[in-house]
C-alpha cells in the first residue's frame, strides 16, 4: 500500500517524497493498447529536471565556502543543466547576503556568478526570458555537438 502524500509530506523524511513514488503500481489502464508495462521509477525525479536544485546546493556550497573569493581567476561551468532555474538561485542567494550574510563576503553571490561562473543550455525557452537576471555573458549555447547524438 502506498502511503497517502500529505502524510508523506507532513513526514519531513528525506527522500520519503521519491520512495514513495518510486513504489506507486504501474497503471495499465493508463498505458495505450498493448504497450509494455512503464520502465521503473527509480529516480525518475532527477530525469525530469530535479537535479538543478543539486546544482543550486553546489553554487551556495561554493559560495558560502568563499572559493570565488579566494580564487578569483577561477572559472566554473555548469553543462547541460539549463539555466532557467538560475535566476531564482542568483535572486535567492542575493537576499539571503543582505538579510544576513553581509560580513562573510565582499560581493553579492550574483556578482561572483557574473565574474566566475558560465552555465550551459541547450533547449531551455525560459531563460531567454530572463536574460537580464542571469546575466547574458553567463550564459552558452550548446549544440551538443560532443556526443555522438549531435553529430
């Protein structure tokens, strides 16, 4: 029996959100006519675009840990992970320096981003909606031309 999602919610577990989805029955009403039954669930939370909020926590790791301020020659990339969701993490970060974090860095986390750090996307139509909060000489196209797929 799957356990209801409000309860799982309420839990505060870690990860009792994606272990209880992994284990909901396969519906085969839901599938068409004769097709095979749906590939297993582990995970599918990081193929549908979870894994950005990973790399949110490793830019605010960075950040916090003062690497862009101790080494500002460094420079960082984040491929293929679409960059839509950066301006929330650059807006996030940003507040949460002036509330608090004032003293523990020079420049705002949006301004280490601009002066150290590139993303990477290929097909993401809400970031050209936010390039002037992400900041456009952060940003790079890839065509994916590395893998053999994009030859």
């Amino acid at each position: 029996m799957v356990p209801e999602l409000g309860a799982v919610l309420a839990s505060g577990r870690r990860g009792a959100v994606a272990a209880a989805l992994r284990h909901l029955p396969d519906d085969p009403a839901a599938r068409p006519a004769g097709s095979a039954a749906a590939p297993p669930r582990n995970d599918v939370h990081r193929r549908l675009g979870v894994f950005q909020i990973g790399i949110f926590h490793i830019i605010a790791g960075m950040m916090g840990a003062g690497v862009f301020e101790r080494y500002p020659r460094l420079r960082v990339s984040f491929d293929e992970s679409g960059i839509g969701w950066l301006a929330y993490a650059l807006h996030r970060m940003d507040f949460e320096f002036e509330d608090r974090f004032r003293d523990l860095m020079k420049l705002r986390p949006s301004e280490y981003w601009c002066r150290q750090c590139k993303a990477i996307f290929q097909f993401d139509p809400i970031s050209t909606k936010l390039i002037d909060d992400i900041g456009v000489e952060t940003m790079t196209w890839g065509s994916d031309s590395l893998h053999t797929d994009g030859i």
